[in-house]
C-alpha cells in the first residue's frame, strides 16, 4: 500500500495533458461513464437554462453554458488528484471530517440559508458560494462507516461491540438531516443500510432498526390520508401559522398526500411535478430534438431538480433509457470492484460511494413516474454544477483511487507470475540440453 505512486505537489508545475493522461489510472470504463454523464449535462443544462439567462443575464444563453463548463473542469480536476491519493488516506482522516460534519450540520440547520423552507445551505464567505453541508456530511460518513466496518468484522454480529458503534453514526447524521431535507436522509439511511448489510451486520438488528425508521414514514402516510379531502384554504392558513420545523412536516405531508391521491393543486410541487410529466408525455420516444423542449419556460428548476423531464422531452424515452443504463453500469463496475479489492476498507468505501450515488439518480427518475414522491434532489452529474457536483466529483475521485489500487496490485501479481515462470524455465533448461545430448 505505501508503495503506490502517489502525485507529489512539487511534479505539478511540470505537468502536461499528456503525462496526465499516462498518469491517469483506475476503472477505464468508469472513466468513460463520468465523461458521457458530463457531456450529457453541458447539452441539457444549456437548453433548460435559456428562460433562466434571458431572466437574468437579457438574452445571454453562453452564461450558463461557460459556467457549467467550469465546473466541469474543476469537478474534473478533484476527481483527477482524489484518485491519485492512496484511498488508505481516506482511512486516516475520515473520523476527523466525520466529526467536523456533525457541528456543520447543527449549524446549517440553526443559521444555514433558507431556501424553499428548508435550511440546508451556508454561504462560503470568500467564494461567495453556498454549500450544502449535507453533501460533506454524506461522504465523510462513509469514509467513517467503511472504517469501522473493516475493523469489526470480527465482533459484527455484537450488538454493544459490533452493531452500536457503526449505527449510532447513520443515526446522529440522519437526524440532523432529516428536519431541512428528508429525503436526501433517508436515501442515506437506505445506503448505508445496504452497506451494513452487506458487511455483514446482523439481520436482526437491521430489522429493528428499519420498523423504527417506518414509524415516522407510517405516521406522514396516516396524516396525509386524514388530511385528504379537507379544504386547501385550511391547509394554507396552518401551514402560514406554523414553525419552519411544522411548515416542513405539513411540506412532507402534503407529498406524501399527492403521490398518494394525486392533486389538481397548482401549489409548487404539484405544479412542477406536473410540469416535468408533460414534458415527458411531449417528448414520446425519441423526443424534441436539443434545445427544442418547453419545459425551462413553465419549470422553475429544470436545469436542476427536474433536470430529467428536461432530458426525456428533447432526448425522449430512448434518451432517458441511456441515462438509467449508464448508472447502472456504473453500479455494475462498482460492484465487480468490490470483488476484486483485497482490503476491506477499499471495498466498503467503493461500495457505499457508489450505492448513494445510484440511489439519488433512481429516486430523482422515478419522481416522474409516480414510483417516489417529490424529493428535491439532484441528478448526480447531470444537474447545473454546484457544490453537490463537486462533492459528487470527489465520491468519483475516491472510487477511482480504490481502483487504481486494486490494479497496482493486480500488476504486481502479474509481474510476480511472470518472474516464477521464467525461473522455472530457467531451471528446466539443463535437463533440455542433456536430453538433447
């Protein structure tokens, strides 16, 4: 592990595209999927962005586009030096950023910036930029799950050894999620609980902790059947009166309520999720054409959140299809790569990165066809740059430095075959030359 050839800082100031390209190591396949997935997100987001340029820029549809291009390249270039540092790093450092993540949370969730009721933002104060603090909180807890998984396998099964250390985390990161975004909670509830189970964590305590975690589900489905059916107006006016903690809870309910029943409601989410399964039904199976879509004119978050209504009406159903199998090939590559990582913490880390990822672009696809309710989260790599496609970027990163790992040790077991053949060819050599005699 300490002899892969990590970049140093002093080598960077010497480097051409081309010694780049030779140094790139790690999943050539995955490689190529991140490339697809970003040049797929340069054409949709500058078509879904044109009524947002003209709204804001008079006309200047190049904005957004020169903007996605940079950060496409800077998301590039994390990705680029993640995969070069030995993933055993990762190990060192992960306790501290987990630790670090937990009063980011509380604060963003105090103080943070408000945006669609939720506090889920802080504003960097030199860059000007703001930062979902969950996307960190995200990554670091798998950094430290992984960690703790590779070190208790042999006590796993305990639950005060084995089961309580590695769920306690999930459980501290999810609650201080859940109260501004819900839904990106409980996809890393789910992801995390994959992962657990496949590091073989008792099924008995995986099931108690699923009953505990449907308790609030049960009890958003109870309120939005009670609630079906009363007048809209009353909902409105309590909705006003409550806290920001219940003008969440009622947002929830009435989610939940619309995936349920359906609406005629013209409020924001029933408006823009109706929106995006028009534009699905506009685009049929092969599309609009680029650039030819309606959807940036009625959806106010088309170059984001509702990014694949925008895809499926210019791209169509064979477009979107494209999409769905990229990701799963990427699950695909992430899995085999889990197979074949001799170290437990590379394997865990590899598998969780890839796990979150996956489940955040199906939850975001299956919005549009009444598989999910309205979520609010991105389509990883797809949607208009920001901080969670620079986090996004750095899972990638840190997959590709498992993998390059695992094909450094690959080649030296190459190499050693290879060395023991010759030797043995080098041996049967003189009993060669005495049958020949």
């Amino acid at each position: 592990m300490s002899q892969s050839s990590d970049i140093r800082f002093s080598e960077l100031a010497g480097i051409r595209p081309s010694s780049i390209l030779q140094r790139t190591r790690g999943d050539k396949v995955i490689w190529a999927l991140v490339l697809l997935l970003v040049l797929v997100s340069l054409l949709v987001v500058y078509s879904a962005t044109g009524s947002l340029a003209y709204k804001m820029y008079k006309g200047n549809t190049e904005v957004y586009l020169f903007k996605q291009i940079a950060f496409i390249a800077v998301g590039f270039m994390v990705i680029y030096f993640a995969h070069m540092v030995n993933y055993t790093i990762y190990s060192k450092v992960a306790k501290i950023i987990f630790l670090l993540s937990i009063p980011l949370l509380l604060y963003t969730l105090l103080f943070g910036v408000t945006l669609n009721e939720g506090s889920r933002w802080i504003r960097l104060p030199i860059i000007n930029m703001t930062m979902q603090t969950s996307d960190l909180a995200k990554l670091s807890l798998f950094m430290f799950l992984a960690r703790l998984l590779s070190r208790k396998q042999n006590k796993i099964k305990d639950f005060k050894k084995g089961f309580l250390p590695v769920i306690l985390p999930v459980a501290v990161t999810c609650l201080l999620i859940a109260p501004a975004n819900l839904s990106t909670a409980l996809l890393l509830g789910s992801s995390c609980m994959l992962l657990l189970f496949i590091g073989r964590v008792s099924g008995k305590h995986l099931a108690m902790v699923i009953g505990l975690a449907l308790i609030p589900v049960a009890f958003l489905v109870t309120a939005a059947v009670v609630r079906h059916g009363s007048a809209s107006e009353e909902v409105v006016v309590a909705k006003e009166k409550s806290s920001k903690v219940f003008s969440r809870v009622e947002t929830w309910i009435g989610r939940v309520e619309n995936f349920i029943y359906g609406s005629e409601t013209v409020g924001d989410d029933h408006y823009q999720e109706n929106q995006a399964k028009i534009a699905i039904a506009r685009g049929g199976l092969i599309g609009r054409g680029p650039g030819n879509g309606e959807a940036r004119n009625f959806l106010p978050q088309a170059y984001n959140d509702y990014i694949f209504a925008t895809l499926i009406e210019e791209y169509g159903l064979i477009g979107g299809a494209f999409i769905l199998f990229i990701y799963i090939v990427f699950l695909y590559r992430s899995i085999q790569l889990f197979k074949k990582c001799p170290f437990a913490f590379g394997a865990f880390l590899a598998l969780g990165l890839s796990f979150t990822l996956v489940l955040q672009a199906m939850a975001n696809m299956a919005v549009y066809v009444n598989l999910f309710p309205v979520t609010g989260v991105t389509l990883p790599l797809v949607s208009m740059g920001g901080s969670s496609f620079l986090f996004t970027c750095l899972s990638i990163g840190i997959i590709l430095s498992v993998s390059r790992n695992v094909e450094q040790l690959e080649g030296k077991k190459k190499e050693e075959e290879a060395a023991e053949e010759d030797e043995e060819d080098v041996e049967e050599e003189p009993y060669e030359e005495l049958e020949e005699a």
